[in-house]
C-alpha cells in the first residue's frame, strides 16, 4: 500500500471540485502542529490561530469558490480534553466556511471505525495512522464500489450528526461541560 502524505497530501486539498467530506472517528488526532496549541487552550492562553491560518484560509477560498467542505466528528462523551479543543478549533473553521457537524459515539452504532476524505464523491483518501495517533499518510481509494460505500456512510454519519453549536449546548445541558 502506497501512502500519500506531506506535500502531495496537502495537495488534495486543492484537487477536488465540488465536495470534501470528512469522518473523524478517532478518539484524538496527534498531530505535531496541535501540541502547543493544546497546551495554550487546556491552560486558558489566548491563540492567535496562526498555526491553523493556511486550513482557515483554504477553507474560505472554497467557501468564495462555491466549494462544500464539511465533516462528521465522532466523539465520546464526556468530552476529553481534545474533543473540547476540537470543539473550539471548530468554531473558526465553520466562520471560515467549513461545516462541521457532531455524533454522539454513542448515536454511532453501525458506523464503520473508517477515517476518510471522500472528494466529489468520486475518490477517497483513508487515513493511517500508527499506534499513537500520528498520521502516517493516506492510501488513495478509487474503487467504484467501495467508494459508492464511503458515500453511503458520508450520508448516514451527516443524517445522525448535529451542528457544532446545538451539539456544544447539549453537552454543556447534559454534563455541565
């Protein structure tokens, strides 16, 4: 299995046409370029985005260009400390033109375990990952089939999930979040 990643991964990003739809099924992401913002957010420092800039602005040029970019997030509740910062980061990203929506682990039964990019509904983009969360990269999916099944799981995670706002309000209901 050939696996995309830097670069060639970013540039993914800027080769579809109409959609990108993402499931994020995992627990937390590892990324290298979150650490400090984690750190700043669990200890209540002020962030001035710059980290996440190049994704925001992408986003708002899909956004100028008539281009839908939006995803399911998956998380167990009570919310861990980085589902909490997902939850913040997500706020700029929908500003930005990004929408993301929310699914109670627990509403997610059925739901195949797959962290994917589907584009135009045409090709895919699995994510691996190693065994501490690192992406490693992205295996291409071409198959028909099997992308005809990522967009049958891209259309029951977005019918069950909620937007950003009414899934924080409900949590901070229910658990005092």
């Amino acid at each position: 299995m050939t696996l995309v990643s830097g670069d060639a991964f970013g540039d993914l990003f800027r080769s579809f046409e109409h959609t990108a739809f993402r499931l994020e099924p995992r627990e937390r992401y590892n990324s290298p370029g979150e650490h400090e913002p984690l750190r700043r957010f669990l200890a209540g420092e002020p962030d001035d985005l710059a980290w996440n800039r190049s994704w925001l602005d992408l986003m708002a040029e899909h956004t100028a260009k008539g281009r839908f970019v939006h995803r399911v997030r998956i998380v167990s509740v009570p919310l861990s400390d980085y589902s909490r910062f997902g939850l913040w980061c997500a706020k700029h990203a929908i500003q930005a033109g990004e929408d993301i929506r929310y699914l109670n682990r627990a509403q997610a039964q059925g739901l195949p375990d797959i962290d994917y990019w589907l584009f135009d509904s045409a090709w895919a983009a699995r994510l691996r990952f190693d065994e501490d969360d690192v992406l490693l990269g992205a295996e291409i999916v071409t198959d028909p089939a099997t992308v005809t099944e990522l967009v049958a799981v891209r259309d029951e995670a977005w019918s069950r999930a909620v937007d950003r706002d009414r899934f924080f309000s409900d949590v901070v209901r229910e658990q005092g979040v």
